[in-house]
C-alpha cells in the first residue's frame, strides 16, 4: 500500500524561491503585456458592465432577469459586519506616512477626522459622511464604519438595488491584483535567499497603484532595509517585529488595495499570521469607530458596548464568550473529506489527514 504524504516540507527555501520567482514572472508577463492599465477605482467594482474596462482581466457578467446578486443591497439597506479599527487605521496619510508617524492625522474622534487626509482610497471604500450605528440606521453596521466599495448609486434606489436582483458585474482579476502579486513576489524573493527587492520593482508595481488616476499619493521609497516617502525613512511604530520594516509596508498596500475583496483570510494564511484575528491579544480587532453617547440624545444606543463606558471606541463582540481567539494552528490547512480518504483508500492509495484534523 502507497502513502501520498507532503513531498515539500515547511521552512523549504529553495521551493518558496521557486514558487515565488514564478509568481514575480507571471505578474510580470502580465504588465510587460502594456494590456491593462488603471483607472477609477470604484468603477471597478460597481459597474453595471465591466466589458472594456482596462482594469478588468476576468471577471462575471450579471444581467437583469438573468443572474443577479445581493451586495448592491448589503452595502445599502441591510445591517453590515462592520470594519474593525485597524483595518481603517491600515491607510496612509496623504502623505505616505502610516497615521502613527504622520502630521496630517487628525485624530479617531469623529468619521470627518478619520477619513481627512488620508489615502482616497478609503473614501472609495467606505462611507464618509457619518457614521452608521445601530439605533440609529436601519442599514447600520456593526463597528460604526460602513462599507460603500460596491455601491452603485445610480440604481440604490430602484427595486433592482435593493434586493437580490442587483446586476452589477463582478471583477474577479483584476490588474490592481497583479501589481500587488509581483510586489510582495519580489519582496519574499529577498527573504528566502533570492535579489532584494529593489526600487524599480517598486516603480513598476506599487508606485503605479499610488499613480492611479484619483489617489495620487507621494510613492514609496526603498532606503536598503527601510521604506521612506520624499528621501525620509520611515518605521511604523505598530510593525509586527517579526516582519521586515519594508515588507511591513508592502504587505499593507496589499490589504488597502484589495480591502473587502476576499483575500484577507487567504493573505494571513500565506504569511502565517493567523494570530493577527485574536481579539484578546489584538483588541483593535474587536474595535469600531470611536463616538460619544451623549452626542446622539435622540437616539437608542443602549445595545453599543463601547471601551470606556459612554464613550471610547465600539466593541461588536462583547460577550467574552463571542471572543475570537487563535488557539489552534490547524486551521492553516483544511481538512482532507473522509468520503475522499475512503475513496482514494479503495484505490489503494492512503491519504494522511492534515495535522491535528
């Protein structure tokens, strides 16, 4: 009897060089090509039709009375699962710089002063003119922040924008995507023995992102192990230790860019960060928009749970038993189905289950 077992062990550099040299390539044939380019960001993702748009490498067609969706909705009438403070805390000042380190912040109290000044991809992103706060909107969202990205404004109030009849297109690859995916190639490159990324791998991915028509924020820089913005490093005070100041930095630009796309989970798994989602050791996980009770009299906001009483920062999952914790490292891989394990064992084949399934 055959035992099918990993043939690639963890902490492989020569296998990691191999995967990640491939990936760079790939990416590269793809901006090599001169066939995509970057437009309006939000346009992307609630179009009514995406054919022609330079952006849009593969993506699904949605047409009335034929194949529709709901998200034009959720991100319109319905209650949203909020974004948590740090992921809003994850854009740059519109000066390059992490919000920690720059001038230009103006401080969390307020959605005025959390969205002035910062990377305008987060106006395209979220909403920008007030807070939603359950009590308050029907269409509320958990941590006060909500998602606007998929909105398409023409039709939010006609019968197809408020139901499951919405027949906005749907990018699935876009060039956004393979600009990231070569810049964080390159980066890995570096740490597993290949080149070090280098400044024009950055101008060729990042910076084009940064020139997109409508963000426009200054570029970022390679100083050696270091990035900076104008000639000036820069280290985020709230790096993870364990990653690289530059990486660090790269790795953002990816959340940004792709935010509530669908490859958060993914990303964390890659980089085996999955401790990143423990709302213990991470409360800005579990932390919205920071309000003040007394500043909405007319309103109920007796089920909002905030830091400090009556005010502070709003904390969707209260209950210490809703508490996400990462406590088991098993869910980096995915079971193996027993139907598959008897199948393939009919065969003759042995399937080993992944560790701790």
């Amino acid at each position: 009897m055959k035992v099918l077992g990993k043939n690639i062990s963890e902490g492989n550099t020569t296998k990691a060089l191999e995967y990640l040299t491939a990936a760079k390539w790939a990416a590269n044939e793809v901006i090599s090509s001169g066939n995509y380019s970057l437009g309006n960001y939000r346009e992307v993702f609630n179009s009514l039709s995406l054919s022609g748009n330079p952006e849009v490498i593969l993506y699904k067609e949605y047409q009335e009375g034929l194949i529709t969706h709901a998200l034009n909705s959720y991100n319109n009438k319905e209650p949203q699962v909020g974004v948590s403070r740090n992921a809003i805390n994850a854009y740059l000042a519109n000066d390059g710089l992490p919000i920690t380190v720059s001038s230009e912040y103006q401080g969390d109290q307020g959605i005025d002063n959390v969205m002035a000044n910062r990377d305008p991809r987060i106006y395209e992103t979220f909403v920008s003119y007030e807070l939603r706060l359950n009590g308050i909107a029907s269409n509320h969202s958990s941590s006060g922040f909500a998602t606007h990205k998929f909105l398409n404004e023409s039709i939010k109030d006609d019968p197809i924008g408020s139901s499951n009849l919405n027949p906005t297109d749907a990018p699935i690859i876009r060039y956004g995507e393979v600009l990231m995916n070569y810049a964080e190639a390159a980066a890995e490159i570096g740490t597993v023995g290949g080149a070090a990324i280098t400044q024009a791998d950055v101008d060729k991915s990042i910076n084009v992102l940064r020139d997109r028509p409508g963000v426009e924020i200054p570029h970022l820089e390679v100083a050696g192990d270091l990035p900076a913005v104008g000639g000036v490093t820069y280290d985020d005070p709230n790096r993870d230790a364990s990653v690289p100041a530059l990486l660090w930095e790269i790795r953002r630009e990816r959340r940004v860019e792709l935010m509530m796309e669908g490859f958060r989970l993914d990303d964390l798994k890659r980089w085996k960060k999955l401790e990143y989602v423990d709302m213990v050791d991470n409360p800005e996980i579990n932390q919205g928009a920071y309000i003040v009770k007394a500043d909405y009299p007319d309103n109920n906001l007796d089920e909002i749970t905030l830091t400090n009483g009556d005010e502070g920062y709003i904390v969707p999952a209260s209950a210490a038993e809703s508490l996400r914790v990462f406590d088991n490292p098993r869910v980096y891989l995915s079971p193996i189905p027993l139907d598959q394990i008897t199948l393939y064992k009919d065969q003759g084949v042995e399937l080993e289950q992944n560790p701790g399934w």
